[in-house]
C-alpha cells in the first residue's frame, strides 16, 4: 500500500521540457543545410 502511494507521489512530479531553440539558432542550422544542400 504504501509503495502505491510512494508511486502515485512520484508522478505528480512534472517532468522537465527541454527548452526551445531559439530562432537565431534555428536560423543558422537551416542556413547550414541549406549550404550543405548545395554541394551536393
């Protein structure tokens, strides 16, 4: 019993979300394929 109840405490935790990239960092990757795209 009170391993359920360890459990269920457990997961009420919210896990952490990776956070989002930023858009100049977005903007530069696709400049990189973009030029990657272009040799081939």
């Amino acid at each position: 019993m009170v391993k359920a109840i360890n459990s269920f405490h457990r997961k009420k935790e919210p896990e952490p979300e990776p956070a989002p990239a930023d858009p100049e960092d977005v903007q530069l990757l696709r400049e990189i394929r973009d030029l990657l795209k272009k040799e081939k």
